[in-house]
C-alpha cells in the first residue's frame, strides 16, 4: 500500500486521543476505516494487558530456556530458521520468534513509561525484512508477538536495516521502535532479527534482557504461534520515503550547476544487490537522478540467493561486480549485502574497495569535511591504513573487533568532546555521526558518490580509487580459525579461558618479541586498543592483539585473537610487512603457545598446523 493511502501511526494517535471529542459522522470513509481499525487494536491490547503474568506461571524447563538464550547473537538474535544444515536443526521457529517479540513489545513499552513517568498507549512498531524465504512466516509471528506486547504494528515488507532505523526518525512515520528481520550474510536457511529504538540498535545486554523474558514465556508456553493476532498490521511504503530522503542528500550536496534535480547524469554506476533488499537503490535512487544503470546485477530479491552470497566481503560478488564495471566501462559498481547495512565498491579501473581501503576511502572524504577527526576501526585494520589516516591529519583509534563495539566506541568518544565523525570495521559496516551513528551501507555509497561527483565537477579526470593511490597494502595477511573442543554451553567459557591465557603469556614475557598493543588516550595518531578500565558492560567477547618481532625479521607484523560470538572457534588474524613473517608468527604461536600452556587439550589447532606445515591452506 502507497505511503500516501496508508494511515500513519501520527493519524491514528491523533484519532484514539481525541476519541471521545470525534464525531464518528463527519470522518472521511479512509479517517472511518483507520479509526474502526485503532478501536479494535486497543480493545485487544487492553484484553491482553488484563491477562497477567498468571497463564505463564508453569514449570520452566531449563533446556527450553536455554533454546531462546543460544539465539542471542550479539546485539542481534539469530538462527536456523529451515531445513538443510548438515549437524544443525531449526532452532528459530515461530514460537521463539513471537515470544521474542513480545519481550521486545513489552520492553519497549516499559522504556517509554519509565521515560514518561506515565502509562503509555498507541506504541508503534514497524517490522521490515529481507528476502528470505522463511520471512512471511516468521513475519506472522514477530506480529503476533508484538500484539501480544500492546504495540501496534506496521509491515514495512521488504526493506533494510537502515530503513528500519529510520522509520523511528523521519516524518511522518516515526515509529517508537522497529524490527529487521534479517540474517545478514548468512546462508538462505538462517533468519534473524535487529532491534532499533530512537536511540539506534540495542546493545548485548538490552537484547540479553529480552531473550530471557522470551525464554520464560517459551518454556511455559510451549505451543504454536498464538491465534491472538486479532488486528491485522498495517502496511506502510516506507522505502519510497527513505528513498526520497536519499535523493535529497545527494541533491543538496552536490547541488549541480546544469541539472540540480538530475546530479547523476553522465555518470555509470553498477549495482549488484546479490538478490538481497538492496535492488531499491538503482530504481529508486540512482535512475530517479539520472545515473546510466545499465549492467546492474542480481536486482531482484530472491532468498535462496541464488547467484552468490550478497556480501561486499564475498570473492564471487566482487570479481562479478568488477567484471561488469569493466565491461561497461562504467564509474563505479556498488556491492551491497542481504540487508544494506554494509556496502563496498568498485572503481574505473576495476578495483575492489572493501576492507582496510573501503575504510581508507571514506577516512579520506571524511577528513576532508571534517579535519582533525578521530577514525575508529576495529583492531584488525593494517598498520598502512593508521598511516594513511594520520599523513591526512586524523586520528585512529583501533578497537574490539564487532561493529557495535565500533560504532558505541565512536558515540563515547564524541560524548568526551573528542570529534569522532566515522566509525567502520573492516567487514564494511560503517556508520557517520552525522548519521545518527548509523551503520548504512547505502548512505555510505551516497558520500562515496558525491565525493566522486564533486571530483568531476572540480576537473577532475580521476576516478574515485585515486583517493587511496598512496594506501600501502601488507605483505601478507591471514585469518585462522581455532575449534573449541567442549559442550556447546562450555564453549565461551573455554574460550575465555585461551585468550585470557595468551595475554598472561605475553604479559610474562613468555612469548620472546610479543608485545600487547596497549590502550593510551584514545585520540593519539599511533592508535590505540581497549583496556579492562575501558571495556563496556555489553563486550561479547575477549580479544587481545599484539606486536610481534623477532631478530631475523625486527618488528614485521601482528596477531589479534577473538573469541567468536557466531561459534565455538576462536579466529587470529595475521599481518606482516615482510614475506614469511605470517608463517613466522603461526609458528612462534603454536609451539611457544598452544602446545606449551596446554590449551591445545580443548582447541582443534588443526588449522594452525596445516598453515605451519604448507605455508597456506590450499
């Protein structure tokens, strides 16, 4: 349903408050309908209200608890939603997903309450979701949920992430709060779900909180997806408006001497969207301002994503989307992932910037807008990309890996008056402050093509890859994982146990050369890690980094180990300036290491030795 046909949350608000003043008569037919539909919603949440805590005070089976608890993933709840991983079974079901919904339902109504100091009525909630195929059921669920909770709900259908966020912000929709359903870059069998307030996403603990209140309500009920969805949701064209927003953005600031309303025009840009939610950028956005979009791959949303995994991180999707800007002779080709909450891009001359570069080109629109400003990144990023930051007068502050912790990194910093416009970890998601500190791949590529706009408009013949021509590139890198040999519920604290040992292996002085990264003031040029004084209560995971050198090489390189919060494996990435000074350093790490502390009794260091041995991993 049209945005301009569909009641807004504002429109009904309106009605239910002035109820008892409204004479019924003189509405509108579409006024009639919208306020018959906020009776009945009302009617039934106050039936759901009076309900009570009574009809859950069963027997809560710890094993059905725990079913909930293990969807947690982070900041965001995910799982198998179908049939056909080998060794896994389908752990989100409608069941879970409604009870989930409803914790959040009622989490939010208490947030509000608690920050009104009065009870609250006509709590808004939009859901929207990506293409997957097992996103109309859930969907059913994540409704009924929310019903259950007192909310009223508005069915976005497919949208991103971003969009989600900013159906909470933008008039006339603002929603009090809103769910993604969505699993990322995860393979078509998995699903999930992210949570978005005013305020941004949730963090670990506020979702923590959630999914115990979901597991109780699980445990107790045990039964097919509630029959109690009595009002239907309303179906809201949220992407058109976020569209528009866009636009705008694009407009404003490029603000084009010739043609305002068409900037794109003359220019080529490539769109792979991996049959994710991401195809609205190129019918939506790029042909509405004129851009030449022919070439464009994989628009049409299909969750079994069929061509490759939508993920600017994924081979497959950037060689493709290189091959297509190169036979095209095109400006830029854009990857998007499933939900367009990451992006990465490809320039004139068919070069892919994703990763260390993708951070590297926005450091420098960014820096140049903003002079002086501190960079955060996760600690993986290359010692070149610190330089690169800092020769262009910024600052980098390398932090704990995962991009919540990134991103609240980067809104703390700002609170303790250090100017910090860019947060962005290396697995492309990237968030502007002057962006709500949201992480949107799709506003990402609007700054990148801007900048690559303006760069024409100023007599520029280059493409947008020479803002990164003097990014030096490491010698080597290398991620490796190590299995955690345990029951699954012992898995993190196994894990703990490993990476707190390494750092007390270094701090000892037991690994000859290695020497851990430490956290000064976070706006030095040199970088800077966390500290135990500066972790914050939501921390996932543990996760240490260190500089390594040794008489034969000096100093070449490091390692970083972190505790997964997807699996029970424990990844260390490697970077070095020199040739062999990886296999230098797995070496050093599993001698030195793993088979002298007696960790390797519990981790699958397998990996490890094939590298060892080989030299790779082929």
């Amino acid at each position: 349903m049209a945005a301009s046909t569909s009641p807004t949350p504002n429109l009904l608000i309106s009605l239910h408050r002035n109820a008892k003043k409204t004479n019924y008569h003189s509405l509108s037919l579409h006024n009639k309908l919208c306020f018959s539909s906020f009776v009945k919603f009302n009617k039934s949440v106050i039936s759901l209200r009076s309900c009570g805590a009574a009809k859950y005070d069963g027997v809560v089976v710890d094993e059905e608890l725990d079913k909930i608890r293990r969807l947690q993933n982070g900041s965001d709840v995910r799982g198998v939603a179908l049939e056909g991983e080998k060794g896994r079974t389908v752990d989100l079901t409608p069941p879970a997903v409604e009870a989930i919904a409803e914790s959040f339902g009622e989490w939010v109504v208490r947030g509000l309450e608690k920050e009104k100091g009065y009870l609250v009525e006509n709590v808004s909630v939009s859901l929207g979701r990506d293409p997957r195929v097992t996103g109309s059921k859930l969907s059913v669920a994540v409704f009924a949920g929310l019903t259950r909770g007192g909310c009223m709900v508005f069915d976005m259908g497919l949208a991103t992430t971003p969009a989600c966020f900013m159906s909470t912000l933008l008039p006339p929709f603002e929603y009090d709060a809103s769910i993604m359903m969505t699993a990322s870059h995860l393979p078509y069998t998995r699903n999930g779900l992210k949570f978005f307030t005013k305020r941004g996403g949730l963090t670990s603990l506020e979702v923590e909180e959630i999914c115990d209140n979901a597991a109780r309500k699980y445990a107790n009920r045990m039964a097919k997806v509630s029959s109690l969805l009595k009002v239907l949701p309303i179906k809201v064209d949220f992407m058109s408006a976020y569209s528009e927003h866009l636009r705008e953005i694009i407009k404003e600031r490029i603000s084009h001497p010739l043609h305002y309303e068409t900037p794109l025009k003359g220019f080529q840009i490539i769109v792979n969207a991996g049959n994710g939610s991401g195809g609205f950028f190129t019918w939506d956005v790029l042909d509405k301002l004129g851009a030449d979009t022919f070439g464009s791959l994989h628009l049409k949303p299909d969750g079994m994503f069929p061509n490759h995994i939508p993920n600017p991180e994924d081979k497959i999707a950037m060689a493709m989307t290189r091959s297509a800007v190169l036979e095209n002779s095109a400006d830029l080709g854009i990857v998007f992932d499933t939900d367009v909450d990451r992006s990465g891009v490809v320039d004139n001359e068919g070069n892919a910037i994703n990763g260390d570069r993708l951070i590297a080109l926005m450091s420098a629109i960014v820096l140049k807008e903003n002079p002086g400003s501190t960079i955060v990144t996760d600690a993986r990023t290359s010692m070149s990309l610190t330089k690169f930051i800092t020769d262009r007068g910024g600052h980098h502050c390398l932090y704990r890996v995962g991009y919540r912790n990134v991103i609240d990194k980067g809104v703390h910093l700002n609170k303790d008056g250090i100017e910090t416009h860019l947060m962005i970890e290396t697995s492309g998601h990237g968030a502007l402050k002057e962006n709500h500190f949201l992480d949107d791949g799709a506003y990402m590529v609007v700054k990148i093509i801007i900048e690559m706009v303006r760069m024409k408009l100023g007599g520029s013949d280059e493409g947008i890859g020479s803002l990164i021509k003097d990014l030096e590139e490491p010698c080597e890198s290398i991620e490796l994982r190590i299995n955690i040999i345990s029951e699954p519920r012992d898995a993190k604290a196994k894990g703990l146990e490993a990476i707190e040992t390494f750092r007390n292996y270094i701090e000892e002085g037991m690994l000859k050369g290695w020497e851990l990264d430490s956290c000064g003031d976070c706006w030095v040029s040199e970088g800077c890690l966390v500290d135990t004084n500066d972790t914050p209560a939501h921390i996932d995971a543990q996760m240490y980094r260190a500089r390594v050198s040794n008489d034969e090489l000096g100093q070449h390189g490091w390692i970083h180990m972190r505790q997964s919060i997807h699996n029970p494996n424990i990844a260390v990435n490697m970077q070095s300036s020199v040739q062999g000074g990886c296999l230098s350093m797995a070496r050093a790490l599993r001698d030195d290491f793993l088979k002298a502390s007696g960790v390797d009794t519990f981790l699958d260091i397998a990996q490890i030795d094939k590298f060892v041995e080989n030299g790779s991993l082929a």
